[in-house]
C-alpha cells in the first residue's frame, strides 16, 4: 500500500522536524486509527512521551498523508 505525502504533509515535515519514517511507520503500523472528519482517518503512533498523529485520506490502495504533527499524550483521551 503506497504512502503519499501531500504537498501539505511535506511542508510540516520539515517545519515540525518530524522524520518521514516515523510518518511512514506510523501510516504502515498505526497503534490506533480513529474516524475523522470528510472520510478521512486518524492514525496515532505511540513514540514514548509523545503521539504522532496523521490525518489520512485512502483512495483505493493509496494512503495519503494531509498533515501530521506531535501530540501530548495527556491531551489523548482513547
């Protein structure tokens, strides 16, 4: 299954430092996925103190990342 960063996605990578394998791990191995908004889905990786969340959109066998950032774990509620 291909991962797709959006034009977006690239951007926050290197505004937020965030490694694209981390992106990519957390899009092939989620811990979580929640529903999100407009059928899209929200994948969480657990990476210690901190969460990465990706908002993902899937068409067909694609999934492609619209952003992703670090997330508080005391702010996630599962």
């Amino acid at each position: 299954m291909p991962i797709i960063f959006s034009k977006h996605a690239k951007e926050m990578l290197k505004q937020r430092q965030i490694k694209q394998i981390l992106a990519k791990n957390c899009a092939y191995s989620p811990d979580y996925i929640l529903p999100g908004q407009e059928n899209k889905k929200i994948y969480l990786k657990d990476f210690g103190n901190n969460f990465l969340k990706l908002i993902v959109a899937e068409e067909g066998d694609d999934k492609i990342i619209i952003t992703l950032y670090w997330l508080a774990k005391k702010r996630v509620k599962l």
